[in-house]
C-alpha cells in the first residue's frame, strides 16, 4: 500500500479505528466513569451503541439489540472519587447454556466480545468460592480471581435463559456473597 505523504494523520486515524473496533476496549474497575463511557464502544458487543443514563442502575447502561443470537447489556456503578466500583454483564438467549462460568465455553465466547482482557483472563483463571440458590430468583455463583471478584449468576426460571456476571473489588466479595445469602434464607428475590 502506497501512503501519501500528505495524508499521514488520516491513515493513523483508520488503523487506530480498526484496532479499537477489533479488542477489548473496557476500562478496567478502579478507571473514571469518562474512561469507561469511552470504551464501551470500542467492543465487539456494543460497538456503536451508545450509553444512555440508568438513574436506577447508579451508572450508565447500553443495550445491544443483539449478540450471538440474544440480548446483551451492560452496567457499571461508580464509588466515591467518581471512579468505576462495580461492572455487570446481562445476557439473555433461552436457547442457548451462556452461563458465565470459566470452563463453559459459550459463556467464555460472550464475554470475549465484553470484557477488558484482564478482566476475562483474570475471570478464566479464578477459583469459585461458594454457590448460593435462591428458588425464587437466581442462583449465584461466587469466584475470587488474582484481581477481581465475580458473582455469575444465572435465573432458576425454567427456559429463561437469562445469565449475569458482575465484576467487582475482591474487597466486596465478602458482603456480597452475605447480601445474596440473606436474600435465599428469606425468599426474596433480591438483585
């Protein structure tokens, strides 16, 4: 390929636009709120969609119309400083086993399209601490990685096909897996 002289800054642009549209362009947690509004769209699963505000989510959420066959979302939270605490992955495809789990291989291949690479790599390696049911809602299942902390979840509805995966500070595992334990010991169906 012949490049122009004059049209240097042009040609960085494209290769830079190709570059971003094919990685995992997820800020990491602990990154700004800008930082990651930024990112999203740099992924396979929301390229080109933009965030839009979730007052309820406490942070921004984008939805993908589709991605291998179903529904995907996409929510973070930030903590105090405005930095990102708390990142969440919903997808839904009742024909399909898409629970988010490191040895489930249809999971694994959405969160690729999803998920910054420390974040999947750190998620592929971790150790699943404890599974908490809930009959009227989800079940859960706990993992501590190197870095991060998740929480898989995935509905006890029959042919929902509805699975989740939030991403958090390991820091926050111990109060999750309490809050979600407290949720199956009452019955409640709690988020």
């Amino acid at each position: 390929m012949i490049v122009s002289p004059k049209r240097p800054k042009a040609l960085i642009l494209a290769v830079a636009a190709v570059l971003v549209a094919g990685t995992n362009a997820y800020a990491d947690i602990g990154s700004s709120a800008s930082a990651e509004q930024a990112a999203v769209g740099g992924t396979a699963a929301f390229h080109g969609v933009t965030m839009a505000k979730d007052p309820s989510a406490g942070g921004a959420a984008t939805w993908k119309g589709s991605y291998h066959g179903g529904q995907i979302g996409f929510t973070y939270k930030t903590g105090s400083g405005g930095s990102v605490s708390f990142e969440s992955i919903i997808y839904q495809n009742a024909a399909a086993d898409a629970r988010f789990a490191p040895k489930n291989a249809v999971g694994m291949s959405i969160l690729e399209g999803a998920l910054p690479k420390a974040e999947l790599s750190d998620f592929a390696d971790a150790t699943l601490v404890k599974t908490v049911v809930n009959t009227v809602g989800f079940t859960t299942d706990f993992y501590r990685g190197a870095q991060y902390a998740f929480a898989s979840k995935r509905s006890n509805e029959k042919g929902s096909g509805l699975y989740g995966l939030d991403i958090m500070p390991k820091a926050a595992l111990a109060k999750d897996m309490s809050d979600t334990a407290t949720c199956a010991k009452t019955g409640n169906d709690c988020p």
